[in-house]
C-alpha cells in the first residue's frame, strides 16, 4: 500500500491505442514491462497524460486489471471525476484488483481555502481507507492549492499520504512544506510532475521523487539514483543530456503526441495513436523530435550511459 514515507520513480503511464482507437493490450504489456526495465518503482495510469478522459468507465477498469496483473512494482490509478460515486467506484475496482492507491486532482471551480479542504475532507470519506495523493496541478485544474491548504488537508485526513507536486513555479512551495514537517507538522511524500522539467531541484528543495512521465522514463531514475550517492554534477550532466528533449515534449497540447512517437522509437509501444480528440505530428516535427534524439543519444554516450 502507498504510504507517507514513498519515493523513487513512479513513471505516468501511456494509455496505448491500436490505429482506430480501441485499446492496445499487447502494448500494454510491453510499455509496463519497458517501464519496470528502465527502472521505475512504481507506476501511475489514467492520468491525465493516460488519456483518462478519453476511456470509458469499463475501458478505465480493463486497463487497471491489465497493468496490475502483470506489474511487479507497486500501481497508482487517477480516479479524479465530476462526483464521487464514479470516483469509488473505480477506486474500489483499481484496489481489488491490487492497485497501492488512487491519485485525485480537485476539480476546476474550486476557488476557496474552505472549498478545496472541503472537497477533500468528502474525498476522504468517499474513499474510505484508500490511500490517495492529492494532485496539485493548478496549469490544468486551475485550482489554486496553498502550503497551508496541502498542510490542512495532510493533518485531517491520515489517507492523503502524497503530494503530486505540480505547480508552475513551485520550488517554494516545496521548501515551505519541507520546513513544516520539520518543525512538527505531519509529513507526507512528494513526488514531483511536470515531466522532469525542474527534477534536479525538486530534489533539493525535498522532493522524495518524481511521479512524471516523458519519452525517455529512465532519465527520471539515472538522475535520481546520481543524486542519491552525492554526485550532483554527474546528475545535473545527465539531466542536460536529455533537456533538449524534455524542453521539446513540454510544449502544451502537443506533448503527449510527442511522448507516444519517442515511446514507438523505442519500441515500448506499437502505434502512437491518440484518441481523438487529439493532434498528429507533422513531418517537420517529427524530424525534429528524430534529430534531437540522436543528439541525445551522443550526449549520453559521452557519459558512458
């Protein structure tokens, strides 16, 4: 079970899709074998870069049923919805098919301190004893979540045992909850989003890791795992090593399209389908993404990886 003292990697999983948009099993199969391979430890699926949105309820719990029949690490399923009903419902099915816990993002028009602990105060109940991470992605919610809030919510209910720790800046807020927990304050794990953009110093600020995805998973463990014997250069030469291509990936409403071609290159998934709605690259654009992955390629080369 997920609990306060997680960290690592939990790798954001692709949702694949065979060319007319029913799901891919057999990719399936391969992109989590691929994940636990290039180090991951654990995952997170029906995010919102697992096209969540997109998959209906029945598709939703085949694919938790799927990955977590063949997973050997511990599995985080998004459940966040309009209404709780739906959002038990899942939960229920992703924990008895073996799921660690369930990740929730409030929904938008939360505008209030009372209203987001309110809403996690129900979340909390809905939920019953499942573990939950608290996803804080105001870029997509548009829900504004404090220290104080994240604090509030940590100290009332003892099942928020993570922070998806997503905010744009948001080193501060890191620091501000680090502090805290240092002079009393109950403290929970955070593993950091945003595609890796900002790994190197999220670690620094306290993170215990990063619950993110990107094209190449296993930069998330080669930087983290350098940090943790004391090398900062080496991490931060590693992490420049792919930033070229995490810059690229980050671009809004084209990442994930991005993130599935890198996936196809590799060969951790068939098809880098979208659901519609969704857009297809160009071929100006995935000449790009082929050149800077070569550049790449070079650069950790160089590095003996």
């Amino acid at each position: 079970m997920l609990d306060e003292s997680t960290q690592g990697v939990f790798t954001i999983a692709a949702t694949p899709f065979l060319p007319d948009g029913a799901l891919d099993f057999d990719s399936i199969d391969r992109m989590v074998d691929a994940y636990i391979e290039k180090g991951a430890n654990g995952l997170t699926i029906l995010g919102m870069m697992g096209e969540a949105g997109k998959l209906s309820a029945a598709e939703s719990v085949s694919v938790v049923q799927r990955v977590t029949s063949r997973c050997t690490v511990p599995v985080v399923v998004g459940v966040s919805a309009p209404g709780f009903a739906a959002m038990t419902a899942l939960s229920n099915e992703a924990m008895d098919a073996g799921a660690a816990g369930v990740m929730v993002a409030p929904p938008m028009g939360l505008q209030t301190d009372a209203q987001i602990v309110s809403y996690f105060h129900n979340t909390a109940d809905a939920l019953g004893d499942i573990p939950f991470v608290l996803q804080d992605f105001p870029l997509a919610t548009g829900v504004q979540i404090s220290p104080s809030v994240i604090l509030k919510i940590a100290e009332d209910c003892p099942t928020c045992v993570m922070l998806k720790h997503e905010d744009w800046p948001g080193l501060e807020k890191i620091t501000t909850l680090r502090n805290a927990s240092d002079t009393g304050s109950r403290r929970i794990s955070i593993l950091c989003g945003n595609g890796g953009m900002y790994l190197v110093e999220e670690l620094l600020r306290g993170a215990d890791g990063a619950m993110t995805g990107f094209g190449y998973p296993e930069m998330m463990r080669q930087v983290l795992g350098t940090y943790k014997t004391g090398d900062l250069d080496r991490a931060r030469d590693i992490f420049d090593a792919y930033l070229p291509m995490i810059r690229y990936e980050a671009q809004p409403g084209l990442g994930l399209a991005i993130r599935k071609h890198s996936l196809v290159r590799q060969g951790i998934i068939q098809h880098s389908t979208l659901r519609k709605p969704g857009p297809a690259l160009t071929p100006a654009t995935i000449a790009e993404i082929d050149a800077l992955a070569a550049r790449q390629n070079r650069r950790l080369s160089d590095l003996g990886l």
